[in-house]
C-alpha cells in the first residue's frame, strides 16, 4: 500500500534537509557572476576615501559667498589639486574629482560666469554642498554584503569597489540529466509517429544552467532496466541527477526499480500537486536523484518548485524559494480540484490571464507562460478582479 502523496512544503522540506554543503571556493571576482558568497564580505576600504565632488563646477570656501573668486587651478579625476583654497579662491573641479583642501561647496559651472581667472555667480547657487563625503557609499569594515547573495554585475562591481580581488563562493553543483523513455527521438527531424523529440532534458539543464551549475546532458536513455542502471552508474559522480519520465507505476516505468537495482533508497514518491504528482527523490551515498514527471509541463513546474530550490540550497543560496506576487485575475477561474493546482498565465505586471489549454503535455502553453497561478486544493471559483497568488517564472521566481 503506497503511502498518501505529500504535500508540497513537506515535500520540499524534506527534500532541501538532504541539501549538504558542497564545499566553498575562493576565485577572482571577475569570474564568479552568478556564484552565492560563502561567507560575509567587509569592506577593505571606505568609499569614496575623501570628499569628492558630486557635479561638473568650481570648489570654493562656502564662506566666501557670494564671491567674486579667482580661479587658481583644476581638479580632474586621477589629477587632484595640490594645494589649498584659501580667501577668495576657487579650483575648476570635475564630477568625481577630489575636493581640494580648505573647500567645502561646489558651485555649479552653470550658475557661474568666468573671465579668464575672474569667477562670479550669475544665478542663485545650489542649496546642496555638490559634494560626495567621504565614506558616504561605505566604509572600511562595514558589511557590504551578507553570505549566500548571489553575486550578479552590481554585486561584483561592490567587492572590486570594496577592495577585493578574490571572493570566497560555494562550489558548483555537477547535475546530470537524464531523458528516459523508448518514445524520445534524440533527432527532432526524425520522428516517427509513435515518437517525439527529447525536449525535457535540454529544457531541464537549460533551468539548471541558469545557476551556479556543471550540467551533463546525453542522449535519451531507453526503457530498459539495464540501460537505466548503466545511465545511473555513468552519473554516479554527480551530486544530483535528474531524470524525465519513468516516476509513474506503469508497466513502462522503471524508474524506481532502476533506483533500488543501483543501490539508491527511495526517500519520498508522490506530491499533492497538479501537474507534477509523480515526483519521486532517492539518494545514494551523496548523491541525490531527483525524478520528474515525463510529460513536459509537469517535469517544468516540478523544476520550478524543487529543482531549483534544491540548486539553490546546494549552492548556498541564502534564500532558495520562489517569492509569491499578489496579483488581479483577469478571467474568471472555476473552482479548483482535490489537488492543489499550478496553472500557467500571462502576467502584465498587474494582473494575470489564465491560459485556455492546461493540458500537462502542452508546451506551446508552457512558452506562452509567465506566470504560474498557485490554487488550493478545493478553492472555490474566483471571478474577474479576485486577487490570487502567483509565481514569476523569468529568475526562477527569485528578485
């Protein structure tokens, strides 16, 4: 008597408590886009280290408003002024440039009329000082990000800016895809009636590759139980493997008798969800296996809500779910079934459109989507303009 399918959080829950730690890393921080920190990253240096000028303009002593000056020098950026304004002077300055000592206020070179070395105003100066104070970005010792932020461009740019050469991040996740099943053409220009092109692997390692990931993606493993076996020992080496098809209790699916054959323990098999019910995990030693449904729909949305959260957490993602968007329904929903149901749509950034075909073998649904509508089990019909939770598929669901 197989045990009721579990609920998606117990699921999930249970399946990030076998996430290990992978191991950290330190390398440079111009290759490490889309890595999470191991650890927290101080600032080495205060930014900006003195005060710099925040406008194109002149330095001058704001006691010596409203002028005249004369003007005795530049400050470019990487060429300050040497020396010191006093009574009455004023240094040409450049945007980002050092302020020079004995200035304290720029004045815009818009509100400023020159002759020569003669200045005076023309128009009423800024309130603002124009000045960018020292330390005003951070300074040296400050937190500048915490462990586990993914290191995107701005990020990067922060730890050079910091003062680091070198970031220690969590080590990749190695992921082995596997397409199993005898209907799957490795050829998508040969097919045969009673097959179809094997789509669900590129479409997996693709979602994997998006993060901190070495993905190997082979040809589709046939329905044998030898053939899964070898694939299994031939992956062994990877820290998850994640298969397409054979999850279900046909007489065709082999999954879980290739999985106890190879020495792997079923941990969990089965999820209250639609689509996606026939997700079944095992694991051997260190290595996880995580199989999807076959049919396309189903084996993306159960990447969505475990594959990538379970990355995520090998990569040491300080946060591994999707975030939830409330948003506007733009058509009536009916009331939902016994299980609870993801449902693809089209979201404008205020309201979603429920696409017509939900079918789980429906691709062209599936690319049309944006969005996927989360729906409780036994959730009443919802009428135009109800607000219902959804789920952003571009990033994975992360911001």
């Amino acid at each position: 008597m197989n045990p009721p399918p579990l609920e998606l959080e117990d699921a999930q829950a249970r399946l990030l408590a076998m996430a290990e730690p992978l191991g950290t890393e330190r390398m440079p921080v111009n290759d490490a886009l889309g890595r999470f920190l191991a650890e927290p990253l101080l600032a080495r240096r205060t930014q900006p280290p003195a005060d710099l000028s925040a406008m194109d303009g002149y330095a001058v002593r704001s006691a010596d408003l409203p002028g005249p000056w004369q003007v005795i020098g530049e400050s470019a950026c990487g060429h300050p002024f040497g020396g010191t304004v006093t009574t009455a002077e004023a240094v040409r300055i450049a945007t980002g440039a050092l302020l020079p000592k004995g200035a304290d206020l720029v004045l815009l070179q818009e509100d400023c009329q020159r002759e020569g070395a003669q200045l005076e105003l023309v128009a009423a100066p800024s309130p603002a000082r124009n000045v960018r104070a020292t330390g005003m970005d951070f300074v040296e010792g400050q937190e500048l990000l915490t462990g586990g932020t993914r290191l995107g461009p701005a990020q990067l740019a922060l730890a050079l800016t910091g003062g680091h050469r070198m970031v220690a991040v969590h080590r990749c996740v190695n992921v082995a895809v596997l397409d199993t099943g005898d209907e799957l053409s490795a050829d998508p220009e040969q097919c045969a009636l009673h097959q179809i092109p094997a789509s669900n692997g590129t479409m997996l390692a693709a979602m994997a590759s998006a993060w901190p990931c070495q993905v190997s993606h082979g040809a589709p493993v046939p329905d044998r139980l030898e053939a899964l076996v070898a694939a299994f020992d031939a992956a062994s080496a990877a820290d998850l493997i994640v298969t397409s098809g054979g999850a279900s209790v046909g007489d065709h699916d082999l999954l879980r008798p290739a999985l106890e054959q190879w020495g792997a323990q079923i941990e969990f098999w089965r999820v209250a969800i639609k689509p996606g019910k026939p997700l079944m995990v095992a694991r051997k030693g260190r290595t996880i296996v995580l199989g999807l449904p076959g049919n396309p729909v189903s084996s993306h949305v159960t990447a969505y809500l475990f594959l990538l959260p379970l990355i995520r957490a090998m990569s040491g993602a300080a946060a591994v779910f999707p975030n939830p968007i409330a948003a506007m329904l733009a058509q009536d929903l009916p009331a939902a079934g016994a299980r609870r149901e993801f449902i693809r749509g089209c979201w404008d950034g205020m309201r979603v459109v429920p696409l017509r075909n939900q079918d789980s073998g429906a691709l062209a649904t599936l690319a049309a989507s944006n969005a996927l509508i989360d729906r409780p089990a036994g959730a009443p019909a919802m009428p135009a303009g109800s607000s219902v939770s959804a789920y952003l598929l571009e990033n994975g669901g992360i911001a």
